[in-house]
C-alpha cells in the first residue's frame, strides 16, 4: 500500500479509503489511486481488513447433495447475489449425511464467516438444532424450516400447491388409484408433497386411493419405489415422482419392464428438468425457479448483515405443467 501511495503522490490513508469505497473521496484521487494500483498490479490484503472490520466478507452454504443438478442452479442464483454485494461464497457437501453437516457448520464457525445458508439433510435432526442455536450469526434455510426460536431466515418453495395441482389434473382424466414417491420425510419438501396430496385427496368428491413411499431423493430410491408400485395388484395407475433423481430411477425401471409412459401409466414429476421435455412422451411436470431460491436466500441474508433486520421467510410459487404423460388410465 505504501508503493500504491508514494507511486499516486498520495497519503495512505487516502489509498485505503480509495479501496474500502469510501464516500468522501474526490473523483480526482480515485482515479489517480487506481491507476497506480492498476499500474503495480497490487493485491489488497483481505485478511488484514476483514479484522480491521471486524467481517470476513464471506458467506458459507452447506449443500446437502451438490451431486443433484438443482443445487447448481440454486448456488448459482445465490452466489451471483452474495458476489455483487462483495461477498465470497463458500461451498461444502455433505453427501445427505447429517454428521457432515454439523461438521460443516463448525467449520464455518472456525472460519468466522459473516453467515450461512444452509440446504440441510434434516431439518429436525436434535444435533444439528442444538448446533445451530448456538451460532452468532445470521442463517438462512434453503427449502428447509425451524421454529421461530432459532431465527433464521427462510425461502421455499409451495410444494403443497404443486402437489394439488398434479394430482387434480390426474383425477380429472379418471385415474383413481395414485402412487407418490418422494423423498425424506426429515425435509420440508417431502412432508409438504405428500400432505398436498392427502388435502387433494380430501377435498374431491371421488374415491381416490393413493400409496405413498418415501424414502430418499435418490434414482436408487426411485428404482426401488417404482418396482414395489409396478408389483401392486391392482396397480397404480399414475406414478408421481417426487423428484428428478427420482424420476431417473423410476424411468429406467418402466423402460426394463416394458411399460410405457403416456400409454401403460401416466407419469408426473417433480422439478422440470430437462429430462422431463426431451424424454418422448414428454412428462408433465411440477416446476420451480431453482435459481431465483438461491438469490432470495442470498437476498434475505445479506438484509441479515446490512440492514440487521428481523428473520423473514419467503414462499416461492411452485407451476404444474401438464403434458403429454398424463393420459386417461385404461381401461
């Protein structure tokens, strides 16, 4: 910084207020501080002014499966935002295993972080709740919840209206007997998915029987639900992948069995990945603006850190889109 001052004919508190973004510095010397930092190809030194402030500029986001397309999309919506706001985004996997996630949660902690977003394997896992209300900084959940006490910030998605959508679409072209595949039951959008289809189930005036089978957000789990759906006598017929990892599982299954979607079953899935219009038919799907949560976390945290304000929480709409997968059962 010294070099940077002597070489602008500067002070070097000058220089550090250029960097910091001070307000009251002149036109004038900003441009004759960056041109001598251009010129020197300086680096400033964040580690130095993170304790000056008193703020590492950095955010953790604990992932609980990076493996599945969507977490792309959500961390990409997400460090866009925290990026243009001057923060560094910090990623660690836990490979859906809640030991992991404690372990990385402390570790942000020991890298003081300014906050975290947090997609969890379990939102009700009692280590992982113990951990988070010790923490002292600002947390936001990514399609996951806690009780108030924890104040943390929240954005998820209306899975329960996607879910009544779909399953209205498929008892007004006559299928009675549903089969819903979904994931853990220990996180938000499994839960919310199946009561969505108990109240749809509840309100229509039809007699209408639907099996549900959770499990994990996995193809391995889809594979698995999809052979138990295929053995039931009488067999469903309309399956509902409650998810896209598990709609690979559930279409390599059909296909081994000679069952054809849009004709032999009707099929519906979760999340409208591109899978879902390429495959031929194409399959009706329960869509979600993947990246736009990712930077509503980013947002609703970095009011955390700028503005202080209270926890928030924020419900993203969920869209069905029917397509050609959903036919009238036969008879």
């Amino acid at each position: 910084m010294r070099e940077v001052a002597d070489l602008a004919a500067v002070a070097i508190s000058s220089v550090s207020r250029v960097l910091s973004g001070h307000p009251d510095v002149s036109a004038t010397m900003r441009d004759r501080v960056l041109a001598a930092v251009h010129q020197l190809e300086y680096e400033p030194d964040f580690l130095a002014q993170s304790l000056r402030r008193g703020q590492t500029l950095s955010v953790g986001f604990v992932l609980a499966d990076i493996s599945n397309p969507l977490m792309a999309d959500i961390v990409l919506g997400a460090e866009a935002a925290m990026r243009g706001a001057g923060y560094s985004l910090l990623l660690m996997n836990s490979e859906n295993d809640p030991g992991l996630d404690a372990a990385h949660i402390r570790f942000f902690q020991s890298r003081r972080v300014d906050g975290m977003i947090l997609s969890l394997t379990s939102d009700d896992d009692p280590g992982i709740r113990e951990l988070l209300l010790g923490l002292d900084v600002p947390i936001v959940l990514v399609d996951r919840t806690l009780p108030q006490e924890y104040r943390a910030s929240a954005v998820y998605n209306d899975h329960a209206a996607g879910m009544a959508a779909a399953a209205n679409h498929l008892i007004d072209l006559g299928h009675r007997d549903l089969a819903l595949m979904t994931g853990s039951l220990a996180m938000l959008p499994g839960r919310e998915r199946i009561t969505g289809l108990r109240q749809t189930l509840a309100a229509r005036r039809e007699t209408v029987t639907a099996m549900e089978l959770p499990g994990s957000f996995s193809a391995e789990h889809g594979a698995i639900a999809t052979r138990a759906i295929l053995a039931m006598d009488p067999r469903p017929t309309a399956i509902i992948a409650g998810g896209n990892q598990l709609l690979i599982g559930c279409l390599e299954v059909l296909q081994e069995a000679g069952v054809h979607v849009g004709r032999d079953i009707s099929l519906v899935t979760c999340d409208d990945v591109p899978l879902s219009k390429l495959y031929q038919p194409p399959i009706a799907s329960i869509g979600r603006d993947t990246v736009g949560l990712g930077r509503v976390a980013a947002e609703l945290l970095l009011r955390r850190l700028t503005e202080e304000s209270e926890p928030e929480t924020v419900v993203l709409p969920t869209v069905f889109t029917p397509r050609p997968s959903c036919v009238p059962p036969r008879a």
